[in-house]
C-alpha cells in the first residue's frame, strides 16, 4: 500500500521566514494531497491540496508543489506569522480509493 | 460547515474491557474513517466505511471491530481493551469525488489501564 514520509519531524522559523514542509510518496497511482493543520490540543482541519494534473497551487499564503517524477510534494508558507505554528500533516489517495495515507507530522513552531 | 461529534471526549477504560467510541456527522457524506494519534507514528487508519452497513479494515485493524448502521454514525469497539490501545482517536467523514477532503471530529482521548 501507499506509504507516505514527512522528511521534517520538527520546524523551528522566525516570524516572518518563509517554511518548508516536504513529504514523499510510494504509489506511483496517487493522484490527490491534501494537507492538514493541527494545532495545539485541537483536531485537524484542511488547509490546502493539489491534484497530479497540476504541478502548483497557491492561496495566500501557502503554496504546494508536486514533482510527480520524484513523487515529493512540499508545503510552502511564506511570510510566516505565529499563528502557523501547528502540526502539519501531508496525506496521499489514489484515484479510486477513498482512504488517505498520511505523513508523520510536522511540528512547526513560528518565533516571534 | 461540516460537522462531525466523537462521544466521549475523554474515557478511562480497564484492561479487558469493551469499549465503544461515537462518531455522528451531519454531512451526509458517504465515507467515514477512523485513525489513531501516536506520538512518533502520525495517524494510522483503523477502519473505514463507504456507506451504512459496509465497514472495510484500514492498516491497523487489529484488536478493533468497526459498525456503520447509518449514513451518519460509525462507531469503533474495542472488545477487550489493551494498554497499548491507550491513545487519541479521530473519526472523519468525507465525500466519494476527486477531493474527498475529511473533516475531522474533536478526538477521544482513550486511556486503558
């Protein structure tokens, strides 16, 4: 089955640095990754995703690219505020199967 | 908004016990999951569902049975509960479509003694 690696276990940047989150994945059939925030003691909501017919999405802030060759994927925030601080989750479907595989998580902690 | 309930919050349980955990959504989403939150392992797949009456094991099934009796609950039993089940469960619910974004419930906080 699909195994999905977070490479960045924890984060630590500057208010107002820029952060990178980088996942891999193993199944080459995977077409849709989503990411998903966790901040401290609460659960997890949605924050952005990218399908394989594109190679870059962005709102505001964040951006997320796919290299479908090397099967990476990275979250990218700019102009990081501490309010990003969070877990963040990398997940990985394939076309016809319902059921994300997720990363590890990111620990990302933003310092003012 | 999409919304999805876990009951209980928080349950103390003994080891060798049965233990249910709750999840309602009002999404009328067919798909629904439920994962574990360790520390050093992410969130791991226990069981999932496409609809009521269907249940499908995920990567860590064992030691877990899952029921579907309606499109808005699925419910998580521990038969014989075990220290190592001690942990944060999470149930979602998700549309069947090229996004399938989950939304998740608060979470269980589970202790086994």
């Amino acid at each position: 089955g699909e195994k999905v690696e977070q490479h960045e276990s924890t984060l630590s940047v500057r208010e107002g640095d820029s952060a990178v989150i980088n996942c891999t994945y193993t199944d080459t059939a995977s077409s849709y990754f989503p990411w998903y925030k966790q901040e401290a003691g609460k659960s997890l909501h949605f924050v952005i995703d990218i399908r394989s017919n594109v190679d870059r999405k962005q709102s505001q802030r964040l951006t997320v690219l796919l290299d479908k060759k090397a099967k990476r994927f990275s979250l990218h925030i700019t102009a990081t505020q501490p309010e990003d601080s969070a877990i963040y989750f990398c997940a990985a479907r394939s076309g016809g199967n319902y059921k994300p595989t997720f990363g590890k998580g990111t620990s990302l902690v933003v310092h003012p | 908004e999409a919304a999805v309930t876990q009951s209980p919050r928080n349950k103390v349980a003994v080891t060798g016990g049965k233990v249910t955990l709750s999840c309602n959504q009002t999404n009328n989403h067919n798909n629904m999951y439920w994962y574990r939150q360790d520390t050093g392992h992410g969130l791991r797949l226990i069981h999932y569902s496409y609809g009521a009456g269907s249940t499908e094991k995920g990567d860590i099934p064992d030691g877990y049975k899952a029921s579907r009796p309606s499109q808005e609950n699925f419910s998580l039993i521990l038969e014989l509960a075990t220290p190592s089940q001690t942990s944060v469960y999470f149930c979602a619910s998700g549309e069947q479509g090229s996004q399938n974004t989950l939304y998740f419930g608060a979470g269980t906080r589970l202790s086994v003694l």
